[in-house]
C-alpha cells in the first residue's frame, strides 16, 4: 500500500531533475529508485539530493559571476542538467560505489 509519505518521495522522478540524476548513472528513474531504496533504505533521497548538491556545486564553478537568484537561474540550471551526458564512469555518488563493489 503507497501510503502519503511515499507518493510525495517518489514524485521526484517524473521531475527533469530526477531524470537528469538517473541518466547521470545509466538508469531509468524507476532503476535508480530501486538502487537508492537498497542504498539508503532509510533515506530514500539522500543519494539524489547528495548528487543535487553536486551538480549545483559545478554549475557554480562554471558560472561564478551568476548568483541563483531566482527562476531564471533555475531555468539555466536545468538546460544545463539537460545537456550533461553520463561520464564514462556514471557512479559517480560514493554510495553508488559502493553498491557496484558489493555486486562484483
């Protein structure tokens, strides 16, 4: 039974956000979900919002003269999201790692 609390956590993947967090890593959303819930079973998000705080972190870096003010920089910063492409190694969260340690 999908109680209150889990429609609102999982609402994230059918966010541009999301999907960008699961493309990052070679997955769908509903992938990456099922990995995060063997992750973090008690924190569902925090490997999503960890990566998050990344991405943030080097858009900074690449536009350091452009405080996040308000929608336009959100805006920006998803096309941004939009435009990245997996690296070769897309587990790129320690969590991540780990859990692909564990499987090999």
């Amino acid at each position: 039974m999908m109680t209150r609390r889990s429609r609102v956590q999982f609402a994230g993947d059918t966010q541009l956000r999301y999907r960008a967090y699961a493309r990052d890593h070679g997955m769908t959303p509903e992938q990456i979900r099922s990995n995060d819930r063997e992750i973090c079973p008690d924190s569902l998000l925090l490997p999503y919002l960890s990566w998050l705080s990344k991405k943030w972190y080097e858009w900074g870096k690449l536009n350091p003269d452009r405080a996040i003010r308000g929608p336009k920089e959100h805006a920006d910063f998803d096309r941004w999201l939009e435009e990245l492409t997996p690296g070769l190694n897309a587990i790129t969260c320690e969590c991540h790692m780990r859990l692909a340690r564990r499987r090999t």
